[in-house]
C-alpha cells in the first residue's frame, strides 16, 4: 500500500494536514525528530530531516515535506533545517526509479515584502526577492525541487486557524485595551485551507511542478483586525506601536526578524495553475470567536 510520508506532522500545520488525510484513510508515514504525534494508525519514524534515511521513502507515493526551522538568532540553522535537509531529501528520492510526489511547505518570505497583491515575473514565475535569512533558505529549497520530476512548492503567507498562537495575542491585546498601530498589510490563509489544497494535490494526476504562492484572496492589518475584534464589545483602547512589540519580541522569542512582518506590506495572490478557491476567511473566524465570547 503506497503511503504518504509527512515531515513536520507535529506542527500546527502539519498536525492539521495529517489529521485531514487520516479522516480520509490515507495511509500515512510520519517522521518524527522528537516529541509526541497524534496520528493513531499512522506509522510512526523517528528520525532527523536533515540526515534523510532511504527506507523512509520505501513504497511512499508522495512526501509533504512541512518540518522547517523557522525561527533563530543563528542564520545558520535555517540554512541547515530548511535549505540543506530539502537538498538531501531531495537526493535521496531521486535515487528511486519512480520517485514519489514532493509538496513542499515554503514562505512568502521566499518571496519578500511587496504592496501589489499581483506581483511576479514576465515569466510567470513568482518574484524571488527575499529580506531575511529565513525568506533565502526556502528560496534555496525551492530550486533544489526542481531537479525532481513530480514537485509543488506552496509559498505560505501567514496561516490562521483555530489554535493559532499569533490571534490568540492579539485577542488578548484587545481585551487588555491595547490597540497595535501598525497598518501594513499582510496575505493569509486558514490551516483547513492548507490542508484542504494539499489534499487536492495528491489526487492530481499531474503536478503543477511550480512554485505556487498562496493566499484566501484578501489581504489583513494587525489594526484592521483588532478594530474588528473590539466591534463586539468596545474598550478604551492605548494605542501602541506594533513594530516596536515586534522588535522586542523577536529578541524574546529568538526570532529577530519579527519585526521585517510587520513593518512592510507582504501580500501575494492564489496561484490559478492550483485551481483551488479558499473556503475559509480571518474575518469569518474571528467573528465565530467573538459569538463564542
């Protein structure tokens, strides 16, 4: 029975993926670094994406590569976790006679900052102008799948679900009465969205073998979207600068490059050769949150 092997099945991302192909009866192999999965049925590896073992590929059909660094202070962990581990992963497929399906997790990072909603190249081709250590570690990874005769990668613009770390702040900031002031713009799509299209993916019969940018069409502020949360139930509210939280936080969490998110715009488009339509929005989440409130 050909299986589909995940990487990064415990992340917020992955753990949605996997519980979506579970529900659908897809076999699934999971690579496991370290740390509990819940895939109950699933068959369970562990090991290190950055040291790619043969027998992980054996009898797979398709691999969704999601383990990724993707926050350091040291730039060169995420040269060695997203751009060499993709690189080596990629080498180890290729040994096959038939090699499975890749669809791998990038970043609109990849991409870089930008105020047009359209963007891209003459050629079709997404721009590539990334402004962090992290954007040019996917942009690497993406071009070692092109050596592969099946291959997606999904540029990934800020995700949000249910569970999502980053609203859970924010509504937490609007009942402290905190207002972020930052306006720069931002694409996004749900995590069901994600799941939902990489799922579609593996029952093509051929791969759009591309780099595809990804998004639910709109396009989002940290202050449109408090001001949205606050509708419900209005509160004094202290203005205060998200970039300057940003930079602070980014030096907190080990991540420095926080602060590039929130101080340009980042917008891209769904890419047509996906032929998927989001079916999910932040403002119809986070007003199911706020009836629940």
């Amino acid at each position: 029975m050909d299986r589909v092997l995940i990487t990064g099945g415990s992340g917020y991302v992955g753990a949605r993926v996997v519980a979506h192909l579970a529900r659908r009866g897809e076999p699934l192999r999971l690579l496991v670094h370290e740390g509990p999965v819940a895939a109950p049925g699933a068959e369970v590896v562990r090991g290190d994406v950055r040291y790619p073992r043969p027998e992980w590929f054996e009898g797979v059909r398709a691999v969704i590569h999601l383990a990724a660094c993707t926050r350091s202070r040291r730039p060169r962990r995420y040269f060695e976790h997203n751009a060499l581990a993709t690189a080596r992963l990629v080498d180890a497929v290729r040994t096959f006679e038939k090699p499975p399906l890749v669809v791998f997790a990038s970043s609109i990072a990849a991409t870089g900052p930008g105020r047009s909603h359209a963007g891209g190249r003459a050629d079709g081709r997404p721009r590539s102008e990334p402004v962090t250590s992290y954007g040019l570690s996917k942009l690497l990874a993406e071009r070692a799948l092109e050596t592969l005769p099946r291959w997606v990668a999904l540029r990934l613009p800020m995700v949000y679900g249910t569970g999502d770390r980053s609203l859970t702040l924010l509504r937490r900031l609007v009942r402290l009465g905190v207002a972020p002031t930052s306006a720069h713009r931002f694409s996004g799509i749900c995590v069901d969205d994600v799941a939902l299209l990489i799922a579609g993916l593996l029952d093509r019969a051929e791969p759009p073998n591309a780099v595809c940018t990804v998004s639910d069409g709109e396009s989002y502020s940290f202050e449109a979207l408090a001001d949205h949360l606050a509708r419900v139930a209005p509160l004094l509210r202290v203005p205060v600068g998200l970039p300057g939280l940003a930079i602070l936080a980014g030096w907190a969490l080990g991540n420095p490059d926080l602060a590039a998110y929130v101080t340009q715009d980042w917008l891209q488009p769904m890419s047509d050769v996906l032929d998927y339509r989001p079916r999910f929005h932040l403002y119809e989440l986070l007003g199911a949150v706020r009836a629940t409130r």
